[in-house]
C-alpha cells in the first residue's frame, strides 16, 4: 500500500506525518517546536527515517516559499522575518535526505486549499479560497484545480477593509503596522485582542491540534 510522508512547517511548531493508502488515513505524527532549520528539520529527517519508508513526501510551509520549479532557490523559505530561516532550503534537505523520493512543495494555505478541494469540492467544482485567520490572515488558492502560484503568492490578509464607523477614534486600532485598515489588520487574533468594546475577546493562541493531511495530499495529486 502506498505510504506518504507530510511535512508542514510554522512559526511555532513543525509537524510531520505519515499516511498509508489515503491521504487522510494517518497512521504515524509527530510535533517539534520550531528553533532553527538545522535542528527542526534534522529531528523530523530522523524521525522520518524511523518511521518509514515511504514512497513520496509533501513539505508546505509558512512562507514567504519559492515555489518555482525552475528558480534556483526553488523549496526554499525567502526572505522572511523569522531571521534564522531566512533562506533556509527546506525542501533540499528532505531531497537530499530521501534521494529518490519524490516531493512536492507549496505554502502552508495553499496546502489545505487543495485539501479542501481535492475531498470536499462538489462535482464539476473548479476552484476554491482557504482563509486561515490566526496572529495573520492567510489565503489559498485553487484555481483550475491547481494551487495558484506567480510572480508572489495571493494576497488577501491586507486588502483594505474600512472599519465601521462606530469603531473609529479610537475604539479599535488597526493592528497592522503597515495599513491603515486591512483584513489581518482588523480580523487578526491581535486586533481581536485589542477590540475595546463589545464583550472581552482573548488573544488566540497559535493552533497546535491540526495535523498536515493538508499536507499529504500535495504528494496524492499530481
Ligand atoms: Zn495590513
């Protein structure tokens, strides 16, 4: 029966998993805390190689990713704000310790997009939105039933988004740095926390529950 390893990167933890026949039938997990990439990937490499074989693998991460097949940094996270991952060659050091095993690569909302799509769209359904709201919004797209890639990932976090009236001067701060008024600005769990009316509304913690068949199926479709 075909195994698939799933390999899903955060900004707190790592999580890898692997499947056997579907996609969704998980039959092995693991979390590690986020650090550096040197010693989070070498623990999910060494936990992989304790718990395989397995015949393909799905990496998707948080971003920004290059996901351009051809681009010499091709698997790699960019420039990001987590200063030890900058640049980090994520899905290099899964190839590398898997030769032979063939791997596919995408940013941890364009991931569960497809995941959605690929279990839960209706006949004759061609695309889909995942919206993802934690300390960020993040969005996914499927469109022709492919994940949407391009010159950047789809944006939809700081589209503008005008506040209410009643919840201008000063009743409820934008919580972006960078905008006015956006979606991640106003929705976010930061700018949740920071509401000044209406009743009390905690800061979200980061989701620690969900595991990657999200992943998984980024290796079960071609
Ligand atoms: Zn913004």
């Amino acid at each position: 029966m075909v195994r698939y390893a799933g390999i899903e990167g955060g900004g707190t933890t790592w999580r890898v998993a692997i499947a056997e026949g579907d996609p969704r039938n998980i039959i092995a997990r693991e979390t590690f805390d986020t650090r550096g990439p040197e010693e989070t990937l070498q623990d999910i490499v060494d936990w992989l190689k304790a718990n395989g074989p397995f015949d393909a693998m799905g990496v998707a991460t948080f971003g920004p990713v290059d996901p351009n097949p051809n681009s010499e940094y091709y698997g790699y996270i960019t420039n990001t704000p987590k200063k030890l991952w900058n640049f980090a060659d994520v899905l290099g050091t899964f190839k590398r310790a898997f030769p032979g095993v063939p791997a596919a690569f995408d940013t941890d909302v364009n991931a569960p997009a497809l995941a959605e799509f690929s279990f839960n769209a209706a006949e004759g359904d061609t695309s889909c939105m995942y919206v993802t709201v934690g300390t960020g919004v993040g969005v996914g797209l499927v469109i022709n039933s492919k994940t949407v890639h391009g010159l950047v990932h789809p944006e939809g976090g700081h589209l503008k988004l005008p506040r209410r009236p009643q919840d201008i001067n000063g009743a409820f701060d934008c919580s972006c740095s960078f905008h006015g008024d956006c979606v991640e600005g106003i929705c976010a769990s930061g700018a949740l926390a920071a509401f000044k009316v209406g009743p009390g509304v905690q800061a979200m913690k980061p989701r620690r529950g969900a595991y990657p068949y999200s992943t998984l199926t980024l290796i079960s479709q071609p």
